[in-house]
C-alpha cells in the first residue's frame, strides 16, 4: 500500500531529469544516444574560479556558513546587481542558496497560503509549477503565441489576475523559449501589476549573460516595482557550475528574512567551498565568460539553420539561455515507421527512440505543441542529431 504522502503522491517528477535517466537507461543497452534534454552547459567551471575553490579548501574553510551566505559573497552579489542589473540592494535583502532552485523553493514556501494563485507564462521553467504546487499554491498558466515570441502581454496578465492572485514568476532570459523581455515590455507589465499592490513578482534572470542581443533589464530597475521584486539568479548558466548548487536572491529585506528562516531550518548555509569560489566568479568581469556566450551564439546559428530545413519545426528566433522550442504540432495525428504521434510527449519519445536524440517535451513546460531542444553540446552532435531527427522524419 502507498503510504506516502498526498504531495508526494501528486508531484510530478522533473520531466527534463526523467528524460536524462531514460537517455542513460538507454546509452547503458549500449543505443548512441545524443542528449540535447539536459539545461547544463557543456564547458569545464574556468580555472579560475577552480583554483579560489582549492584555494579556500586549503585555507580549512570546512564549518557550517551563515544560513544566508558568507557576507563577503553577500557583498560581492550587491556589488553584481549594482554593476549588472543597476540594482541597490543592501545585506538584509540578499539570501545565498543551494542553487537558484532553493532559492524559488523558499520563496514559495514562505510566501503562498493555500489556494495563492501564481501566474505562470507559458512555456516556463519546468520547476516552477510543482515548487508551486508543493506550497499549496494554485499555478495558473497564460499561453503565449510563437508569433509574440512567446512573451506574455499586459492584456493577458490583466486577463489572468484574480482576488486570489499572490504572484508572478518568469525568467527572463526564458528556459525554454529563450526569449528575452524588452524594457518596454516589462513596463507594460508593470504598469498593470501598479494597479494590484499586492502581487509580488520573481524575476528569474538566472541565464542573464547568456543574451546574444545584449540588453538584459530586470523588473526590480523599475522604481515602483523595486519593493514588489525577488530578483533571483545564480552561477548555474553563466560560470558552467551546475554542479556546485549556488543560487541567490535580491529581495524586500522581510521576504529575504523570510526565506533565511526557511532555509535555517532545511538545508542551512549553502557549500562553504562554493560559496568561496563563487565569490571569484561574481567578482570577474562578464567578459571573462564571453567565450562561452560566443559559442552558444553560433551553435544557435547552427541549430536554427539546420532546423530550418526540417518540414514541420517552426521556431522562434531566441535571443538567450541555450534552447530552441520548435513547435512541431503539424506532426500530430501522422504514424511515422508504425508510432503515432498525438502530442509533444509522443514526439520527444519517438525521436528518442527513432532518432537517438534526447529532447524534452513542450508539456513540461506548460505547452503542448513545442518541444525543447538545447543547444549545450558540440556543434558535431548538434548536426548528427538534426541530421538523425531528419532522417527519421522522412
Ligand atoms: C530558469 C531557471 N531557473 C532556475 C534554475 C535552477 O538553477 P540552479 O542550478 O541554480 O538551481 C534553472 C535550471 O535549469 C533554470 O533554467
């Protein structure tokens, strides 16, 4: 008998890590399978930042941390938003966690009652709504068009606000769409959530640097949207160190307060190492990671040509993060080599197990018509894998 709990029961498992185990299932039956699922990118963290880490193991920095960070990390992240973002945020307002996930996960926790709606524009982060969920909250999705480069507008979210909602989250640049928001669109946005003073608002700017057009802007620039923001991002995307789990935020100092409480009595301080490398990371100049960007850049080039000459895949053109998010719905109701294909999960599944090619499905994400394909792998695999998507389509 299931003795678990009901929120265990009924939440869903991360589809973009139960594609990887199904890609690794596979690759250990010895099938050469590509990955293009996994939101990772494929570079070593830089030396540099590898080296504060041995260096701060070899100064014995070994002991619990303060639960919201060490404060000279904490000051080199208001140093990062002042620098980056034109943002003035002050100690009490800056909380470190382990990865940008903990981060989202407190700011649920401490913020939804039970029935708290949140406003996701769709597609979003594949986390968002169970870390919703798992607070009780209520996620309440907005589908964006491909043909507004799947950006909601201000007449949506007005459409989408009721007495009971409490937030909204998006990511800017926007896993998976890659779609980046302008200033003005952001102020439209703000323009309508001025008429609801109680709707708090979580800017995930965590693939920040990864913007081929240049132009981040954050929502918390806006003077009156300043007191109504959790800005959070992380090291995850920009400095490849996925594995070394630091987030932050940037919020009203009563929420910031708020999620050190949460987390003092989850996790506590996040990693002593990394929070001492991460502090060398922040404190770099971004060009120190344009080699990176440069690349991600042309593998989009790469990718969006290649896609080009697929029938059926119609993309927007991203403009950050490492993912493209075709819709591919013009396949629905065809049976290719004897599989019928009926909606996005049908068609990640065949072209995993047709093509060799791991990808995610858009309903994920909250959209059934896309799927998410990430660019985060060499240029060789991303031609093999089109080259076999193709192939296998035809
Ligand atoms: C939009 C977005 N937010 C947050 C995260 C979480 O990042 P972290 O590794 O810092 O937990 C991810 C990771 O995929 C992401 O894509």
């Amino acid at each position: 008998m299931n003795q678990l709990s009901d929120r265990i029961n009924s939440l869903a498992t991360s589809a973009t890590l139960a594609m990887a185990a199904k890609a690794r299932e596979l690759r250990a039956e010895g099938k050469d399978i590509i990955g293009l699922s996994l939101g990772e990118p494929d570079f070593n963290t830089p030396d540099f930042i590898k080296n504060a880490a041995i260096e701060a193991i070899n100064q014995n920095y070994n002991s619990y941390t303060p639960v919201d960070g060490y404060v000279e990390l904490k000051e080199a992240i208001i140093k990062k938003f002042k620098r980056d973002n034109n943002l003035n945020y002050t100690l009490p307002q800056i909380v470190v966690s382990t990865g940008a996930k903990q981060s989202l996960a407190n700011i649920a926790a401490v913020m939804l009652n039970p029935g708290d709606e949140v406003i996701l524009p769709c597609p979003y982060w594949v986390s968002y709504s169970d870390i919703v969920k798992l607070s009780d909250g209520v996620p309440v999705e907005v589908q964006t068009s491909i043909d507004n480069d799947f950006k909601m507008t201000a007449e949506q979210l007005e459409a989408a606000i009721t007495p009971k909602t409490k937030m909204i989250w998006y990511s800017s640049p926007c896993n998976p769409s890659g779609s980046v928001y302008s200033k003005a669109e952001l102020r439209a946005l703000a323009d309508v959530l001025k008429k609801y003073p109680n709707i708090y608002i979580v800017s995930d700017e965590i693939y920040e640097h990864i913007n081929f057009k240049g132009g981040h802007f954050s929502m918390a620039e806006f003077e009156d949207m300043f007191d109504r923001t959790i800005t959070v991002n992380g090291v995850s995307k920009a400095f490849a160190m996925t594995g070394w789990r630091i987030g932050y935020i940037g919020a009203p100092d009563w929420i910031a307060r708020a999620c050190n409480k949460m987390q003092g009595q989850i996790t506590s301080g996040a990693n002593c190492i990394a929070q001492r490398a991460v502090i060398t990371a922040l404190e770099a100049d971004p060009s120190s990671i344009k080699y990176m960007v440069d690349e991600f850049k042309e593998r989009r080039s790469l990718i969006l040509n290649l896609l080009s000459e697929i029938e059926g895949f119609k993309t927007n053109e991203p403009e950050g993060a490492f993912y493209v998010f075709p819709n591919i719905s013009s396949y629905f109701g065809k049976t290719i080599k004897g599989k019928t294909i009926n909606n996005a999960s049908d068609f990640s599944l065949f072209l995993l197990e047709e093509a060799l090619v791991a990808t995610v499905t858009g309903e994920a994400f909250g959209n059934k018509d896309c799927i998410r394909i990430s660019y985060a792998a060499s240029q060789n695999d991303i031609k093999e894998a089109i080259k076999r998507i193709k192939t296998a389509l035809s």
